[in-house]
C-alpha cells in the first residue's frame, strides 16, 4: 500500500492505494475484454496512462483519477468475480476516473465499465472527446471537469435506465445549466 497525496502542499487528505499487480494485467484484462467485451486498445490505452491497473491482491480493475498535475485523488475498485464495487476511502469524487479531450463535448457516465463499453462502441477519433465516470451519484465530478476545461460546452448524459439515473439526470441537468453547460 502507498499513501498518496504525500508531498504535496494542496492536498487536503491523504488515502492508501491499492497496491498494483507489478506481474501483469490478465485477469483485468480478461475479465474486460471477454465478460464485458472491451477492445483491448481502449484498456491498454488507460492502463498505459496509469488510470487502469490490477491489484496485487485480488486481482480487481482498479480505475485511478488524477488530478491536473497527475496526482492520483481518486481510486475505484471493481472485482473481476463477482460484484464487488469499492471506492477507497479519502477519494475525492471530482477527480473520478476521466479522459481529457480537447473538443467541446463531456460524455458522463456511472460507472468506469460503462464509459469503456462506450468507447469500444465508439471508437472514431474518441481520444477527441472527454469523459468522466461518476462512480456515485455525486455531479461534483462533472462540474470539476467543466470547472477545469473552458472548451467543454456539450454534455452528454450517458446514465443508466433506471431510478437512480433518472433521478440523477435531472440533478445534472440543473447543475450543468447553472454552467451554461449545453445538455445533449
């Protein structure tokens, strides 16, 4: 385990890693790519960026958010069996697990896996874009990406077909309009 945030004079908290599997990615790799049918491209993408990684001990995803200078804020654990979800206790939710693109569009959605299944489905200039998994269903993470990019005038609600998505669009929507933020 490694503290994180240690050293650095805006930081807040401080919070463990998750050690990272330092022999490879199978079961990460695996379980993404045959269970949940992510292009290996998408996943050796993140996980080149530091953003996607296995942990040592039980062999989840571990989706990292960094902060504007890289720092990892957020660490989000999802099992490779089963259905454990875990975010680490001291995460700040506004740097959940994103991509920054340089066009005006911010696609969000709930979960890591479900930004990765849209990107394999979308896979045209896609790096163009920027993205952002909530992780919960707090927007504090939508409204830190528009916060930090200007250009992101266009938000795309990507949200699950259910209560809680629906509960949580009408939140957003709120929330993105106050920003001027142009809802798609």
């Amino acid at each position: 385990m490694a503290l994180l945030g240690a050293g650095k004079g805006n930081c807040v908290g401080f919070f463990v890693a998750v050690q990272k599997n330092l022999l490879d990615m199978e079961c990460v790799f695996a379980y993404l790519m045959q269970k949940r049918f992510i292009a290996r491209d998408v996943i050796a993408h993140f996980s080149h960026n530091k953003t996607l990684y296995e942990d040592a001990e039980y062999h989840n995803c571990v989706f990292v958010g960094l902060d504007e200078e890289g720092v990892p804020k957020h660490v989000h654990r999802r099992g490779t069996q089963g259905a454990y979800k875990h975010t680490e206790v001291g995460s700040k939710s506004e740097y959940s697990f994103h991509h920054n693109g340089e066009s005006e569009k911010l696609y969000v959605f709930e979960a890591p896996i479900n930004m990765l299944a849209f990107i394999t489905l979308h896979p045209e200039n896609w790096q163009q874009h920027s993205y952002v998994a909530l992780c919960s269903v707090s927007e504090r993470a939508i409204l830190h990406r528009l916060k930090v990019n200007p250009k992101l005038r266009k938000v795309v609600l990507c949200l699950d077909h259910d209560h809680a998505g629906h509960a949580a669009y009408y939140r957003r929507s709120f929330a993105c309009f106050l920003l001027g933020a142009q809802l798609k």
